[in-house]
C-alpha cells in the first residue's frame, strides 16, 4: 500500500486521492500555480481512523 504520492502523480485519481485530490494532480499536470505538496492515499486514510472505531 502506498500511503503518500507525490502531488502531481498520474495515479492521483478520484478513487486513490479523492476528489480534491485529484483536481489538484490534474492542475498541477497542466503546469499550473499548485502550491507544493503531497496526497495521503484514501486507502491510508481507512487504515488510520479504523484504530478509533466508533469514538
């Protein structure tokens, strides 16, 4: 599993990154002003809030 992605990676889509996510790959793909940055995978996101249950 990969927990991070560089903020312009091609497999930075809707189901990896989310949508939010993936508009900013997109954007910084085209060579547009991104500030720079990094995506935490959805799949990293479940594994973390899935240690607190339901508190």
């Amino acid at each position: 599993m990969k927990a991070v992605l560089p903020l312009d990676d091609a497999a930075a889509d809707l189901a990896t990154v989310g949508g939010k996510g993936a508009s900013l790959a997109r954007l910084t793909r085209a060579g547009l002003p991104v500030p720079g940055g990094f995506h935490i995978t959805t799949e990293a996101y479940r594994a973390f809030v899935s240690a607190f249950g339901d508190e």
